[in-house]
DNA sequence: GTGATGACATTGA
DNA sequence: ATCAATGCCATCA
C-alpha cells in the first residue's frame, strides 16, 4: 500500500527537535483517517530502517511506550537529546506540543503532495 | 470469508 | 479539566 511509503517520507520529515503526531501524519499521507496504521506501521517497524520514531507522539503529546525502543525510556531519552522537555504524568511520559508540535502549513501539504507525485506515489 | 486488534482521534456529557 | 463512547481501517488469525 503505497500510504506506507508516504507514510515514511513524512516522517523522514519531521525536523530535529519538533514532534509530530499520528493524525498529522496520516493527514499529510493524504489519508486522514489512517492515524492507528501509522502506530501500527512504526510498532512493526514497516516503515523501512532510519525513521525518527521518537518524534512520534499521540494527540496529547503522550509518548506511547510501546517498547518498540531498546528500552522503555529510550524515546524519552532521544527527546530530550533533541532538545525537547519531557515531562512525566499519570499517563506516561510527555511534551508539549504547544511548543514542539510540528506545524505544518498548507505550502507543507502542498509540497508533499507534489513529492508524492513525482515519485509516483 | 469473518472477526479481533491496535504507538489513534474526535466529540459530547 | 476529565471520562466514556464512537468512528476508523489496515493487518492478522
């Protein structure tokens, strides 16, 4: 399924420091309603090797904790190395999206739709 | 084919 | 603010 192999340039993506969640991904894939094959994707390890899945957080900014990492506070650690504040709630461990969400702009969702394009995907 | 599962999201009370 | 209910859809058994 080529939303995969959007799916995987998206991520690629995502710049140093900033989080990105499972719905922006999908949407920016061109299939919004694909946040929980993302998770899935990135859990399976389906997205191909060298994806910066610790910059991929749920809508609350959760960091989910699957242990798709070494160790469980592994994507923690990459945060934070990145520069990011990760802080700890009932919940598990977060960021604030406020300030590290990506943020996409339309000239954002343009572009990838034009990669996707001329990489006939 | 059916039905369950899940690194999710949104809405409404 | 929190919590439950609902929608979602590609995999997998």
């Amino acid at each position: 399924m080529d939303f995969y192999k959007r799916a995987r340039l998206v991520c690629l993506a995502i710049p140093y420091g900033n989080a990105a969640t499972y719905g922006q991904i999908a949407l920016l894939s061109g299939k919004p309603k694909n946040a929980r094959q993302v998770g899935y994707a990135l859990n399976r390890g389906r997205l191909g090797e060298g994806i910066p899945a610790h910059r991929v957080v749920n809508a609350r900014g959760i960091l989910s904790g699957a242990e798709a990492f070494e160790t469980s506070d592994m994507q923690k650690l990459l945060m934070e190395a990145e520069g990011m504040k990760v802080e700890w709630t009932p919940d598990g461990w977060k960021v604030d999206l406020k300030r590290y969400g990506w943020k996409n702009t339309m000239e954002d969702a343009l572009a990838f739709r034009e990669a996707f394009e001329s990489a006939g995907i």
